[in-house]
C-alpha cells in the first residue's frame, strides 16, 4: 500500500476522512504523540489497527473524540467524569468509563466492560474527527514495544506501507502518552502517568486519587490494571540503561567509544567534549519529555552506537512520567558506578 503524507490543511483533511470513512488507516497529530487512527464504530478497520501495529489483540484501544458529547453516545458519563472533561479537555489525559452494552464493539475495549476516551489539544486532529463523522481508535502509531512517535518521520519508518496516510503536523510538543485514569472504579486511579499530575486530578475531583504505577502499589505485573501494561514498551533494540546525574562522573571514565548518552544540558557539559555520542534533554523535565523518544529512535538507528545511557530526573510532575518511560525502556537498567 503507498502511504500517502498530508498537510494539516483542510484539502488534506477531507481525503484523510474520506479514507477513514473507507475504513483505512490514518496517523494523526496529537500534543503528546502521533496516534494511529481508524474509525472506532468500525470492527474491520480497528482490526487493521492491531495488525499494522502488531498489537496483541487483548489490549485495549482509546477512543479520541472531537467533542466531549461524544463520549456520552458510548460511555456512562458521571459526574465525576465530566469535570475531569471539562477541566482538562482538549489535553493529555484520557479517561476510562464504564461503556453502555453493546454500543463498542470487543476489538476495541478487548472485551472489557468499559473503554477509554481522550479528546487531544489538536486542531488538525479536532477537525479530522469532525469531518469523519466518528471517533476514532487512537493508540500510539509506533510498532508495539517500540518508542512512541513523536515527529511524522517516526511515523513513516514504523508505518509506511502500513497505513493508507499520516497527516503531519510538527514534532508533538508533549513527548510522552497521555495521562490515563480510571474512574470506573473509587478511588479514581491513575495506570499510566503522564503530563496531567496525581496532585491535579485530586485538586480537580477533590477527592484522593489512587497511582498504581507507583513502586509501592501492587505488583502491576501480576495483577496489571492497563491491560497494556504488562508488555514490554518504548524499548529500542539497543540496551538502554539509566544513570543518576550524580554518577556523571563516574559514567564520564566508564564511557566506550561505541556508548550514546542522553542528558539535560548541564550533565552533557560534565562529559568529555567530543568523546561521546550525545542527545540534548535539553534543560528541564518539559524538554527531556518531548525529546526522550526521538532520542532513543535516533540511537537505535545509528549502526556504530551499541548502548544508550540516560539521565533520570527528579520525580516531580512530568518527571514521573519520564522516568516511568525511561525504567520501561531499560528495563530497569541502571549505571552502577564502581
Ligand atoms: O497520548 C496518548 O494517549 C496517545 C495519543 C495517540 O492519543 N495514545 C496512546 O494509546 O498512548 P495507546 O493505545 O498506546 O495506550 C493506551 C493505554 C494502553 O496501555 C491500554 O492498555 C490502556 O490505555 N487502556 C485502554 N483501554 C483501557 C481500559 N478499558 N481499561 C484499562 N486500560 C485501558
Ligand atoms: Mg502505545
């Protein structure tokens, strides 16, 4: 199949629908990464989802929506849910509800009894949903396992040939998925962290807000809540292995000519200029979230890079989320300095 590229035009946009309507497959722009997008009323289309991604089939999709009215057509809105809607939609969380019997078909919820919704912060995709006339399923457009997309160029090196089109809108200005929270159980509960904080949510719903993700929650890979969660995520195939910017030193001397590092700016100034193969994180958690991805899809494409160093940060707001990223692309791999 030749994968077609669109603007974020309006011209553009019709023939996306218009594909849509066929029940192919578009990519689509979103703050946090590009998604994957096929009509979610249509059982064939989202089949096409799993397989172009090569998604196990027990793991279920979100629903993106233009209009937070739509979610009402195929969930049970409670009240709960719609001040989370109203307060941080269009954004980057996605909410899970009880869905209505019979009204999303088991390929898209795997078969559970309720279903996630997001409404994501942008216009080319808002619009895109509009002229389809229909949600859309919208998991992330990368390979399963592999880093999430955050520019079209990743899109194509996972999907071209794949997919009928991907609308390309710029880099994604978030960097990592949105913030998924579960209120079809009390307490709300956060499974997957993201750029909207616990500390938010409980300010919002005025309520304790329970993070499963945590280290001290139950053992998630027992008992995962996100079905998604069991599986191995954002990984490239090179070994990527953590490292506390108090060891940069000592990471400094143990340094091979083949190793890459990621860092924010003032830990890469504290390695030997020159030596080493290194990615900007830029300042702060904000950039090192929109840049954590695109890194690690560079390096696992660079033939003489054999393992990627990156720093952790402090686990304040979007720091969660990066960091949850990163233990999952490591695997939990830590530098241990000797
Ligand atoms: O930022 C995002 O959320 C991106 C953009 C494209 O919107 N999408 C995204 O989708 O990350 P995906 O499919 O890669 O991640 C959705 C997560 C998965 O871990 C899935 O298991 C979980 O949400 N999920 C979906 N439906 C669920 C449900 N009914 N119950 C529990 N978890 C669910
Ligand atoms: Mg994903």
């Amino acid at each position: 199949m030749e994968t077609q590229a669109f603007k974020p035009e309006l011209a553009d946009l019709k023939k996306a629908a218009q594909l849509i309507d066929d029940g192919e497959l578009v990519a689509f722009p979103t703050e946090t990464v590009y998604g994957l997008g096929a009509d979610a009323t249509n059982p064939a289309a989202v089949k096409k989802v799993f397989e172009a991604k090569g998604r196990p089939a027990d793991n279920p999709l979100i629903v993106t929506v233009a209009d937070p009215k739509q979610v009402a057509d195929f969930a049970q809105v409670s009240a709960a849910a719609q001040v989370l809607m109203d307060h941080f939609w269009p954004g980057s969380l996605t909410i899970i509800l009880p869905t209505k019997p019979k009204h999303l078909d088991d390929v898209v919820t795997g078969g559970l009894p309720t279903a996630a919704f997001r409404l994501p912060d942008n216009q080319a995709t808002q619009e895109l949903i509009k002229l389809a006339g229909v949600p859309l399923v919208g998991p992330s457009a990368n390979t399963s396992g592999k880093p999430s997309p955050t520019t079209a160029a990743h899109v194509w090196h996972d999907m071209d040939h794949k997919i009928a089109g991907i609308i390309d809108d710029g880099p994604t200005t978030v960097g990592v998925e949105s913030t998924v929270v579960d209120l079809s159980v009390s307490p709300a509960t956060i499974l997957r962290t993201g750029a909207v904080t616990e500390e938010e949510l409980e300010q919002v719903l005025d309520e304790p807000v329970i993070d499963v993700t945590q280290p001290t929650a139950v053992d998630d890979a027992v008992h995962p809540k996100a079905p998604g969660m069991k599986y191995r995520h954002y990984a490239p195939d090179k070994p990527v292995v953590m490292f506390d910017p108090l060891d940069a030193g000592e990471l400094a001397k143990a340094l091979q000519g083949s190793d890459a590092v990621m860092a924010l700016d003032d830990t890469l100034a504290q390695l030997p200029a020159g030596q080493t193969k290194t990615w900007s994180l830029g300042k702060d958690y904000q950039s090192a979230s929109e840049q954590l991805f695109a890194g690690l899809r560079y390096f696992d494409d660079q033939g003489d890079v054999q393992r990627i160093y990156v720093e952790r940060l402090p686990e304040i707001g979007l720091g969660r989320a990066y960091n949850n990223r990163l233990a999952k692309a490591s695997g939990n791999q830590f530098f241990q300095a000797d």
